[in-house]
C-alpha cells in the first residue's frame, strides 16, 4: 500500500532533507556576504565620493585592512569564498551582455600575438628565474603558470595534474595574490602615465595582470571601456589553462606505468578544469548579439556588474592570508616578481612591435 502510494508522487517531489540541506547551505553564506555587502557599501559611497580611487580599490584594501585588523572567523569563510569566486563569475556574465560577437572575435584574435609572447615569457622565465633562486620545480612551474595564464585557477588546475605539495600550492597562491594587489594598486596609474587609450590599456592588463579578478579592477578603475576589453583578453588568456595542463599532463604520464589509465584520468580532469562560467559568458553575447537587449539598458548593466565586482574585490580582500605569504619566504616571492615584471614589460614591447599601441 505504501509502495504504491509512493509511486503514484510526482517526480518533482522533494525529499524535506534535501530542502533542509539547501536551506543549510544558504544559511552558511549568510554571515560573509553581509560582512561583504556592508564593506562593498561603504566601497561604492567612497568610491562615488573619489571617483580617482574608484570603489574596487576601496573594497579590496578594505578587506585586506580588516583581515590585519582580525582575520574573520571561520564562520565568515564560505560566504568570503562565494563573493570572490561566484559573484565574480557572474559580473562576467553580465559583463557579456553589453558585447556581441564582433567584438569578442575582433579582441580575442588581435591580443593573441601579444598573449601568446607573455605567456611564453612568464613559462620560460619561471623555468630559469626559478632555477636560479633555488626554488623547487612543482614551485616554480606553479607560480608560473598562475602568473602567465590565470592565476589560482591555473595553480590549482596544474596541481592536480603534477600532484604538488600543499606547501607550494599555498605558497604559489600566496605569492600571485601578492601581485594581484599590487597591480590593481599600480596599473591603472602607470596607464594614465602613459597615456593610454581604454583599448590599449585593456590589451596590458588582460594579457599582463595574473588573475581575472585582479583585470577587472584594474580595468575598471582605469575606465569602463577598458574593462570589456580587459576582460575578453583575459578570458581567451583563461583558455589556454587547457592545452598548458594537457601538454604538463602528457609529460608527466611518459614516466607513469599504467599509461592509459592514467590518460583517461587526464582526460576526465580536463573536463572538471573547463571554466564553465565562460561557456555562460558567450551566451550573454550571443543574447545582446541577436538584439535580445535593449540599448538603453546598457547603462543599467554596467552599473550591476560594478556593483557585484565591488563585492567580489571585497570578498577577495577578505580572503588575504598574510600568514601564508610570510611562510613563502624571500624566494618564491622575488620570482613572482620577477615574472610580473617581465610579463608586464613583454606585454607592452609585444604590443609596440605589432603596432598596436
């Protein structure tokens, strides 16, 4: 009688438990996005106040001053994790909505040059940089790709293809959000340095600033049509965390027995890898391409994703570890500065030798 009964329910019903486990997982994000949402208020007034500074920078020295102050409790974490990671996503998403197709083809393509050039500057020079200052070579291979392709993403993706340590995935992490910081802090100056258009400032940063938060800053404290450039760059930059972890992949599995094992393996870690939020990012171009999106609600749009990149940056101040940097040590941070550096300077000699200053 129960049985049929049971079956007569529709499929939709929901199990109370996965409910409770839902509301659950909600309940965990509560206490770190109210602590980002109450800093990224304070961000936008002051950022509305000194537009010079712009909220982004307010939010993330914001975060990083309270975390010297008193780190947030453990409590705070998953909601702190959600806003640097999730809401970032999104506000590329939206970024997406006021692009079309065109202008991703005409980006993407134009910065390859210069992309593929710094990002084989930032691989070789980690190998010899590296090499020199001792640090070990998971370290090494680590911070370069983090700072030649995408930053964390790239790290992790990596480790899990050459098993590093998590003392050198830690120390890698701490030492490309070093220079995260420091480039939204000293990018957007040194463009208005050198008097640079929003197109060319977009092309340096996308191609030379390590992690994809960190150019969406840095792009919008410079100016908004710097940041849709920025972002495309930097999005076809993400791409190559594929064939870069396959070709690392590959290498390793040479020494490894069960060699089709492992390469299935490899295979089913490319896919886990795929940014899925890119995927999400062409399909708001293709609705704004097809007209789906009004012209005057543009402005609107713009508006949302510096809101939510506002919550981001706070999201990813909050999350410094200083602990993790100190344990780093003097090595792997003088090559992280190193590669920025080089990566940095390679972008705009790239940039001047194809003319497209």
């Amino acid at each position: 009688m129960t049985d049929g009964h049971n079956q007569l329910l529709p499929a939709s019903t929901k199990d109370p438990r996965d409910i409770e486990s839902l509301f659950s997982r909600i309940g965990l994000l509560i206490p770190g996005l109210s602590l980002v949402f109450g800093l990224s208020i304070i961000a936008l007034v002051l950022g509305y106040l000194i537009p010079v500074v712009g909220s982004p920078v307010f939010a993330i020295v914001g975060g990083i001053v309270i975390t010297l102050i008193k780190t947030p409790r453990r409590s705070f974490q998953a909601g702190i994790h959600f806003a640097g990671r999730y809401i970032l996503q999104s506000a590329i998403v939206i970024f997406g909505l006021e692009l079309s197709f065109t202008q991703v083809l005409a980006t993407g393509l134009s910065s390859l040059p210069v992309m593929l050039g710094s990002l084989t500057v930032a691989l070789v020079g980690a190998r010899i940089v590296g090499s020199r200052l001792s640090v070990s070579n998971d370290l090494r291979t680590l911070i370069g790709v983090g700072t030649g392709i995408c930053g964390a993403s790239a790290i992790a993706a990596t480790d899990a293809v050459i098993s590093a340590s998590e003392a050198d995935v830690s120390y890698a992490v701490a030492t490309i959000f070093t220079f995260n910081v420091a480039a939204v802090l000293t990018f957007p100056t040194i463009g208005h340095l050198l008097a640079f258009g929003p197109r060319q400032f977009g092309l340096w940063a996308g191609t030379a600033v390590n992690d994809l938060s960190s150019v969406v800053a840095a792009t919008s404290i410079f100016g908004h049509g710097a940041s849709s450039y920025g972002v495309v760059v930097k999005l076809t930059r993400t791409l190559m965390i594929i064939p870069i972890t396959l070709a690392i992949g590959l290498w390793r599995a040479r020494t490894i027995e069960s060699e089709i094992k492992e390469k299935l393996a490899f295979i089913d870690h490319i896919k886990r890898i795929f940014p899925i939020f890119i995927l999400w990012f062409l399909i708001s171009v293709t609705i704004n391409t097809v007209g789906l999106i009004p012209h005057n609600f543009h402005r609107d749009i713009s508006t949302l994703a510096q809101v939510m990149i506002t919550m981001a940056l706070a999201g990813i101040g909050l999350s410094t570890k200083f602990k993790d940097i100190r344990k780093a040590g003097i090595k792997p941070l003088a090559l992280g500065a190193s590669l920025w550096i080089l990566v940095g300077a390679s972008s705009l000699v790239l940039q001047y030798l194809t003319r497209l200053l």
